[in-house]
C-alpha cells in the first residue's frame, strides 16, 4: 500500500492499514511509519521500549525520540536514558512538568498524595500534561506498549491507529505499537540477541518501570502490571499515557 | 497401597510407588512420606521449597527439617530461615562444613575458587559433605526440587526414587520430591494463596537461590537457572545435593 | 536591641547584630529572626538543617519553609522532605525548576553534563534559578549552613548578614545562619536529643545532602565536602545558594 | 635494645619493651615484632586494620596472616578478605569454626540467638575458639586494636603484653598491638596516602566491621562502636579477642 505524505489519515485508512500491518513484524511496522512520517517521534520509557530505538536505529538516521522526565524517576532510569544517548548518539527530548503545577500539588498534599489519592492527579501533572503538549508537535508517535502487559487495558492495542485522546482540532494523531503483539519474551530475546543496553532495575526484579515511587520489583511469576500502582486496581493502571485504551470504539 | 514400616524398599517397590504417585498431588505424596517413614527429614534451601514445610506442617506435627548452611549464604537467607524457624515453631538442623576442610581450600585457593576452577570442590566440601553426614543419620529425605528448574539435568525427577548417591552399604536411602511435576508458577501460587513467609531475594529479583557469591537476580523472562554458577554449563549446574539425577538408569 | 518591625536593615544595623548574635544560641537567632520578619522562610535542603524546622517549631507555629526539588534528589530525601512535613504539620513550599531551561539543558547535553562541564551549569537552572525566585517573595531567610562545611567557602559565615547576592533593587534580603558556629558534632546531638527524624541516607555513610548524582558516602574521617561534587575543587563546591559567601566584603 | 630469639619473655621484659617502643611509630613496633618472632601471625578483621598488612608486607616477605570466618560475615568483607589476599600476594588461613558447636547453638536457639541472649556464646563460639586454637600454633600475634575503638574497653591497650588470656602452660602468648596509640584518623590517612585496598562497606557508613547481623553503619559523628552490638552496653561490645583487656592488672 503506498500513501502519500502529509495526507491526513482517516479512521477508513487506519483500518485498512491496521488490516495490513497487524501480522507483521515490528520492523516493518516502524519502517512504514518512520516512513511515512517525517515528523513523528519514538516514546522511550526508560524501560525495555529501548528496543524500538535498536530498531529505528537500523532503519534510518536521525530519528526523534522524547522522554518524560516526570522529577520523580528512579537514579538508574537517568543512568540508562543517558546510556541510551551516547550508545546510540541521539538527542532525547527530555520533557519535564511545569513548575507552577508540580508546586501546587506538592504544597497542598505533600510528595505521595498518589498513595491517598490515586495516582491520576499526579501523572495528569508529571506526566500527561509534558505529553500533551509534545505530541502537540508532532504528526505521529510510536510507543512500545504491548497486550500482555495489561490483560485489563491493553488486550486490544491495535499497531495503528488515531490517538484521538491527544489529536487536535483540525488534526488527526497518529499513534503505532509496533510492539503490541510481542509478548515480554520475544522483547527480551531481541534484548539479548541484539546486545541491546537495558535499564540495571532489570537486574533488581523490576520489569515494568514507571516513576520511583511508584514502581517495584515483582516476586516470581508475577504479573508485570503488580509492580505499577499495587494499590489500585488493574483496570486503572494506565498512566494517561495510553488513554486512547480507556476510550470504546478506539479504532 | 499399604506398605509395612521399615520394610527395606527393593527398586521394584519404588517402581510401584512411583507408578502410583507420579500424578497425585504434592500433598498426597508428602503425607505418604511422612506417613511411612518416621525417620525422614525434609531438605530445606532457604527458597522457595518453604512450601514443603507448610504442606507438612499442615500433616503432621514434629516434623524434621534440616538446612545446609555453607557459610556463604546471604543475610537475607539467614533471616528468613530463622523466621520460618518461628513461624512455624520447627528447629531446624542447621548443617555446618567441617572446618578443616574449609580451611584448606581457602588457605590454598581462596574464598572465590569456584570462579576459576568450578563449583563442584567448593559445593563439595560446603554442601554435599555435610549433606552426606546428615543424609547418614536418616532414612529418607523429602526435597522440593523440580523437573522446570533444569531442562538439563531434572527433566526426568520422579516424585520417589532410590536415592543411591546417598545411600550406604546395606540400607537404600528413600528420597522424596512431591513438587517434581509442579511448576514455579504452580509454586508461587501456593506461595501467595497460603500466605506461606518467602525469602526476601525474592523480591530483588532472584528466584533460585544458593549461597551469595554462586547467585544472582535474573531478567525478565530469563530460566531461574540462569541466576546459578552463570559461568558454567546448563549440565553442570547442580551441586551435588541430586547427584542422582546425573547417574543414568537412575529410577 | 529591639527593632522595630518593617525596617530596611542597613549595613550598619546589620554588623551591629552580627556582633550581638554571633555567640549566642541558634535558638536565640531563630527567635529574634522569626520575631523580626513576617515574611521569612526556612531554606531545608532535606538533610541536617531539618533541626532549624525542630527549633523554630518550638518557637512559634506556622513557619514558612521551602525546600528546592531539583527532580534530581535521591528517594529518600523525598520521603524524608515528605516525613517532616507530616510529622511537624507544617505545609512546605518545594520549588520545582522551569521545564524549558531542564529540557534545553538535557537536549543538548544529556542528564549528566556536569560531571563533564562542572555542576555550575546545572545547579544555575536546577537550583539557584528557583531559588532566586522564591526568594524574591520574602524579606528574609534562614539557612543552616556552617562554617565547618566548608572551610574553603564557609570559614566567615556570620550568623546574619545582608544577602547582596539575592536582593533586588531598592530592597535588601536579610539571611540568617543560626547554625553558623555549631559544628556538625553539636547538630548531630540536637537531633538524638530531641528525637529529630533525619534522612535515611545518614545511615548510609552520607553527611552532606544534595542531589543524587552529586552526592555519595564519605569514607570513615572524610570531610562532608568530600562527599559533594568529588570531582570539582573544594573552593567550586558550593551550588549558588550560598554566592554570598564568594563575594568579598560580604559582612 | 637487643633480644635473643627464642626467649620467653617476662612480665619485667614486657614492662621495659613498652616502655620503649610506647611512643614509637607502629612501623617500628611491627618490624620489632616480625624481626624478634618466627612463629608470629597477623590478626585480620576484613577492616581498617589492613594497615598492618601494608606495613608488614614492607618490611618483610612472607608473614602470616590470619583471619576468622565466622561463618556471618558481610558478602562484602570475603571479597576485602580475597581482595587483600591477590593484591599482597599473601596467602591467608581463614579459620573456620567447629561444625559440631555452630550447629549445637542453631539447633537450639537459631541463628540469632545473640540479639536475645547476647552475643558472648555466639562470639564464644564462631570466633573465640578458632581464635585459641588458632593462637596456639604461634609465639605471638599482631592486632590492630586501638584504644580510641572503645573507651570503655580498649583506652590502656599497651603496645606490646603478654597475652595472659590466650597463653598455656609453660609458654607466654605475645600481642603487639602497634596502632594502640593512633586514632581512627591517623590509620585513614595512612589508607588514603599508600592507596591501600578497603573493605566496601566502609563506602556505605561503617566504620568497625565485625560479623553481619552484629555490625551496622553508624551516623555522622557517631563513635564506630555504636555500630557494633547496639542493642549492648559498650563495656560488654568485645567478641573475646581481646578478653585481656578486660582482665585486671594486664600490663
């Protein structure tokens, strides 16, 4: 299927294209969109997403990619997003929250006001908000989220699809996932077959990472998702991130 | 089957046994041990086979316990052999190498040979020594070893067997290992829904454990033997407590 | 002396105090301050000077303090921060840095330029910065820095001084230092005594606090500085709170 | 002063000796010790006391070393322990403790008895036994006792003594204890001047360093033995050692 660029999608030409691509593998998922979009960024978490960056690396030169620096991440999510930097020589747009509202929040409740009261109000601020207003500048983004990292909210993550949680006015946003029907094994053996660098939490028990405080190592043979906000429930374990999940008919 | 204390078991006995028991659950099997044999001591390693002390303790009281203690274990298994020591209000037989021995191979070699020249003469003389002067004194032993820990080397651990690695002169040695068929998964199960007290390692990361300096946290999706001697073989990674499982024929 | 309130010290009245405060107690200079200003704040940096917020809640209630988060302290000082203002019941100001300076920072030179470039780059928007504009908002403030912290920068720290280095225009921010002839001995036993909770990081081998990348363990008799920026000259360590200290004549 | 190889000194020969090596640099006092006895052994605690291995490796090829595994020391203490052995290219006897006694005691009372009964009879028997049976093969021994480590127990430790608590029969034990007279201080400098190797826990707030569960960091400006069985008073915080301290009249 060729498309012309700067044409914006519709939710038929999605559909198509996720008819397409939903079988292939993650390279050529990110090669078509890395393609297709001249302004289109790669979302690094700090965690094992780092392998879409492998892959785009071996694709094409000078790809953006960005990260949220929430002010609350773990000394070796720093540590690996820098590691990640020179490995690779790549700028990172390290995205940071706006002082008036970290210090709003944080007079009124204190540091851990998500223990109380959920963590939504803080992610909205350290989180979501630094999101928003990157994907404001750009056509199209690419996230590493997977189905089997959240039974509850990520069963059906398509590879393509309008993110219309963060879309725009006039303008669709496109979102992939080239990643979505990888299971946690198959990122982990590309990890080690390609040599690609990983976060040290990795060696702690931690899989899935999110902010420090909010994130912890799993026993064996637990879930992913019970290292992320283990005192709330499964369904709301989205950060805001992937609110395009939460939203029916979402593709 | 109804069998006579203190009968010796001939290997057609065991045959029967093992025909009879290899599909029931580890609580069947663990009661017909202790049930047969008064002089029978369950092998504790400081991990997760604390789920045989809560099964048996779940039996029958007075149960025997006994713990290898190589000098080189963690804290962390120190603890939490004493806190299962409490909660279960059990003495455990905390088994020490010989201090001649041990001094001779640090004198001449140091306390990391096993880096260089293997783990066989250190496990040795820290673990399989000692093991053999306890197994000694009993008549059967119950262990929590599993066929999914080593591909290599316990893909074929029967639920009772001959254990003729420790067995002497006219006496056949009855070993036990009613989790044979279970899987971690089915194990840690146990673990959460009975509340059962874990090693805390278990919580950085580790799922295997064995003295400090011979284990590690493994990644994401990575074979819990993985965190053992990681620079031996698969094949070589057992340290002689099942040396059975490496002599052919052996069931 | 008694001073009538919403007065413009001037350097005469200044030194006149100075001579008058320098031998008396910190809770003596903490009370005359807390009397003389309405709109004066503590500066806690989330290590020892938490015995400045036990002192002056001992003296009067509804402080002001503020602490500076750079999104670069260590987990524990966050819960540490966290613990004082639950446990004194105080609402603290934590001051965050503006977004576009820290990500045009970390565009350009990653998440660790100052171990390459010095720490005064990043210090200037992490910490000085919004320092600067917290205290723009007050008359006066307090701080609990020491001589003995620094004999190359903190030799003549008086108990109060102008802070030219942050006053604007017409107006002139006053600056007390109570702790300024106490040694780190006598902090140390004002906290055991008075039960002062302290960050965790103490029982670490930390003496000094900063941020985490910049700070480490001091080794038995090290000096505290050693522990802060280890890779810059005794006489650069000092982050921008204290310029006044580089100025000379500075009272 | 000139002595004959292979005399057994006398209380009135001690006496004089201390007299004139009381004020002597340890160097002095070591090549004293090490050229007067064949038969004498360095005492190695994994600590600060490395010192001595340092200054004995250059005076004299070849002297003996000894430590004691107790069987609970810090993962980080064997790696000092190995560290030293490869880098003065010495060989160590690590003494082990006697298997029958160790397992007698955890049977018993668990692995930590001494937190409940005090750590004498662990102390008794992880370290002072293998301590005397150690001490009977040599003339004399070098430890690196100092007073400043406890003022309650250690503040008149001489030089040079007659080790009247480890002495038998017709044979008088000599201890030289050559760093008496230095502080914690003094042997830092000297650590950091010759490069000598540490123990890394000495990077993470410890000062002393003994067994694991009986040792921990210590605070800023905290005396090292606070960090040596806490929950005991100081005149009762020796394992044994150095029981002659505790004798009355020792010279």
């Amino acid at each position: 299927m060729t498309l012309i660029k700067d044409i914006t999608f519709t939710q038929a030409d999605i559909a198509k294209l996720e008819a397409e691509y939903a079988n292939k593998r993650p390279q050529e998922i990110l090669a078509f969109a890395l393609k297709q979009f001249d302004n289109i960024t790669i979302s690094f978490s700090g965690a094992e997403d780092v392998v879409l960056i492998d892959m785009a690396a071996k694709i094409k030169r000078n790809i953006q990619i960005f990260s949220i620096d929430t002010g609350r991440l773990h000394p070796e999510t720093y540590q690996f997003i820098d590691k990640v930097r020179k490995q690779y020589r790549v700028k990172i747009d390290v995205i940071f929250p706006d002082a008036a509202e970290v210090e709003g929040l944080v007079k009124e409740k204190g540091l851990f006001s998500f223990y109380k009261d959920g963590h939504k109000e803080c992610c909205g601020i350290r989180k979501v908000k630094p999101l928003r207003r990157k994907l404001a500048t750009v056509d199209a983004w690419i996230t590493g989220q997977r189905k089997d990292q959240n039974p509850a909210t990520r069963a059906t993550v398509p590879v393509i699809q309008i993110d219309s949680a963060f879309s725009s006015g006039d303008r669709n946003l496109i979102k992939f996932n080239p990643l979505a029907n990888w299971t946690s094994a198959q990122v982990w053996q590309y990890i080690h077959a390609n040599e690609v660098p990983y976060n040290e939490l990795h060696n702690q028990g931690f899989i899935s990472i999110g902010c420090q405080p909010c994130t912890r190592a799993v026993l064996p043979n637990q879930h992913e998702r019970l290292g992320r906000w283990w005192w709330e429930n499964a369904a709301d374990k989205e950060c805001g991130f992937h609110e395009i999940n939460l939203i029916s008919n979402n593709n």
